[in-house]
C-alpha cells in the first residue's frame, strides 16, 4: 500500500491536534519516543487514509505530507 500521509517523525511534538482532526480515525501516537523525546504521530492504515489533508491543515509545526493518489479513469 502506498503511503498517503507522511509525517516526519523526529520534529513532531505529540500534539495530537491530527488524531482529532482525522475523520478516518487512522492516526495515533506511536509507542515509541523520537529524538526530542516525544511519541510521534503515525498512521496505522494507510489503506483507510482519505488523503484528505485535516491533518497537515492542523499541524502547528508543519510535520505532516499528504500525497493523493491519482484517480484511475475509465475508457467509456
């Protein structure tokens, strides 16, 4: 699976502002602790991700890429 949304683990400051922006609910804090000392956030299924970007629009320290996939079109 292609990743949707990337977030750059050793700047992130556990804010949790994009777990509560997610309407897919596919974002947490990881279990482990980044250089600064914090539990960056990460997405736990990048199949559900949306692409939908409330993450990265929420993200005070600009920590979070969100790639969308290209749409396949049909030949009619």
């Amino acid at each position: 699976m292609e990743q949707r949304v990337v977030f750059n683990e050793e700047t992130c400051k556990s804010c949790k502002l994009c777990v509560n922006a997610c309407p897919t609910n596919v974002i947490y804090l990881a279990d482990y602790l980044n250089e600064k000392g914090y539990r960056p956030a990460v997405v736990t299924d990048q199949g559900n991700c949306i692409s939908c970007g409330k993450c990265a629009q929420m993200c005070p320290d600009s920590v979070i890429t969100v790639y969308r996939p290209e749409k396949v079109r049909k030949s009619v």
